[in-house]
C-alpha cells in the first residue's frame, strides 16, 4: 500500500475521532525513474512521470537518463547484437541495486525474458503500434510501389526488411542507425542514397514529427514488432509500494496484447535480430485477434497465421501466445528461424 493511501486512512481516523486539521499528506518522498539518454526516451519518460505525478502530486519523480549499450555503438547493425538487452541492461543493473525505483521503456525494447529479480510494473495505452514510410523531403514518391527497381529504403530492422523483401523484391535495403533526428537528417541529405525510411509511427507522433509520415504500413505488407507502440515500466520484484503506485497507469487491454506478443516471442526465442511480425487486436466479438508472421532474412520463405481466443487475465495472454507460437512451428516457422540462426553461428565463428 502506498505511503500516500496510508496517510488517508491515518486522516480519516482522525477525523472520526474528531481530530485532524484537514488533508494529511505524507512525507514528500524521491521515486528515481530510469530512462535512455535519448530525445525520444525522455520524452517517454515524462509521460509517465507526468501521468505519475497528477495522482501523486505530493511525490517527487526524478528522472535519472544514462547512454546504454545500444546508444553507444550507431555504427554496428542491430542485427548483429542479437539481443534486446542492450537497450535495457545498464538501467537494470541501478535498478536491482536499489538506485531506481522504475525504469521507462518502449516495450518493444524491453527481453522477453526479464533480469532475476526484475517484473514489468506497468504497460501504458498503446499509441499506433504500425510502421510508417517515410519518403525523403522533396519526393514525389507516395508508396513503395511507386519507388523504381533499386531504390535504398532505410531500416535497421530485419523484420521491416524481411517482410518488405517479399513484397518488393526490387528494392534495395541499407541499414540505417542513430535517434530518429540523425536518421531523418541521414534521409533527406541530398548525397544519401536513401529513397525512404520505415520508422515506428509512435515514435514520430510522441516526437511531434507525424507530418513526416508519407503512409503506414500494415498487414498483409508488414506486420510491427512484438510490444511496438506501448510503454513498458520495470521495476524490482517485490516492490509492492511501486507496484502498487503504478496500478493506476496500466493499461488492460494493451497490457494482456502486449504480454500475448512477448509470450510468442519468448516461445519463439526471437529477438530484435529475427523476423517477427505481429498484429493484435480486440476483435467485434470480444475475442483476442492475433496475425503473426515469421520470415527468412531473404524474404522468399514465409509463415503465417492468424487466431482468436478468449483472454480475459494475463495467464490467458500468455497461454494465448505460446498457442500461436506453436501454430507458427507446426506450420513450418520453426525451419526459418533454425536457418536464421544457424547462419549467423557461421558469421559470428
């Protein structure tokens, strides 16, 4: 129970004892919330913080941003990390030492697998989970139809290229790596030979650049990454007074999507690296809808499947996930992410 509902309930004694000169409020207390350096995270950040303060407006939330492992290497492509965790593991190491009470992610950043001793407090209101093309400034161009045989679009993602290479095999891909300001830069350069980027809508909304936006990108062309468009909040397993703070944050319905999407990954064992698209939805009739898509690195093999369950808690949510994983095995997705991975033991040997 949080430190401000118990000075309630202390006011409330007092009052039916006759005492007490009005609200009590408890002791200012510092809640530490972890954050990336970058201009997209913080903004991130202070909307939770903000969202944190309007209820507890007797609290003061500090945020403390630090330069991780993915913000210090822009040169090396994603894909070669193979890992989530180098978004998230220097925050977490303050955390488990007690020198954060939360930390903000994007959840698509966040493993699938947290650190020992670390829970998601909290997953806030999905903003536009799609992905968006973004054409260089001055183009005339409108759609990945309309860009000529060789034309470079910029993505770090093997998912988005993946996925794209299916569709378009007449495009060329150039991994492209930085904030979204120094990709954006990169983009409309003259000397670059990008034609177009593909960015998460979310991050230009919340970043205030939607005007950017040529198009979005959904299914059946290109399905987002598993915890895109939503944010995450870890906190320390048993930490029951942050816990019980950020109960007015969450989100259900984007809450038990989200889990839904990180139980298939995790059945999966994918991460950023492997090609994994998902779509989730409430369908008309109340039942989780999900299409998940699981591509070769060259586009030319694919899987791909769509459910409906009943999901009311986050046990179902998690059930539900490792269900479709298992339709993306039985059908042959299993095959494509051995190849994935048994050729990238070749390049790392």
């Amino acid at each position: 129970m949080s430190s401000y509902v118990l000075a309630q309930i202390y006011q409330l004694i007092l009052n039916l004892v006759g005492g007490g000169p009005g609200p009590v409020y408890p002791t200012r207390r510092n809640i530490r919330i972890g954050s990336r350096k970058s201009k997209l995270a913080l903004i991130q950040t202070h909307l939770v913080r903000d969202a944190l303060q309007a209820v507890y407006p007797d609290t003061n939330f500090e945020i403390i941003a630090m330069t991780t492992t993915g913000d210090n290497n822009q040169m090396k492509p994603l894909h070669s990390f193979g890992a989530k965790a180098l978004w998230t593991q220097e925050l977490e190491v303050l955390l488990l030492e007690n020198k954060l009470e939360m930390i903000v992610h994007s959840d698509l950043d966040m493993p699938t697998q947290l650190p020992h001793g670390c829970k998601i407090g909290a997953i806030l209101e999905r903003e536009d989970p799609r992905d968006a093309l973004v054409m260089k400034a001055g183009s005339s161009y409108k759609s990945l139809e309309d860009l000529p045989e060789g034309s470079v679009v910029g993505t770090s993602s093997v998912r988005r290229s993946a996925q794209i290479k299916k569709r378009y095999p007449h495009l060329n891909f150039e991994d492209v790596r930085g904030n979204v300001g120094t990709r954006l830069a990169k983009l409309d350069d003259p000397a670059s030979s990008y034609a177009c980027l593909i960015l998460a809508a979310a991050g230009l909304i919340r970043l205030d650049l939607g005007a950017r936006i040529t198009g979005y990108l959904s299914s059946p062309y290109l399905l987002h990454a598993v915890g895109q468009g939503a944010l995450g909040v870890e906190i320390r397993d048993g930490d029951e007074g942050t816990a019980e703070m950020l109960k007015t944050l969450g989100h259900k319905e984007t809450t038990l999507h989200c889990l839904a999407e990180r139980s298939l990954m995790r059945t999966l064992e994918g991460g950023c690296s492997v090609p994994i698209g998902v779509e989730t939805e409430t369908a008309t009739d109340g039942q989780m809808l999900m299409r998940a898509v699981v591509v070769s690195l060259d586009g030319h093999n694919s899987v791909d499947v769509e459910e409906r369950m009943e999901v009311v808690d986050e046990d179902e949510a998690n059930n539900f996930g490792r269900v479709v994983a298992g339709k993306l095995v039985d059908a042959g997705a299993g095959d494509i992410l051995k190849g994935i991975n048994h050729n990238r033991d070749l390049l790392d040997a």
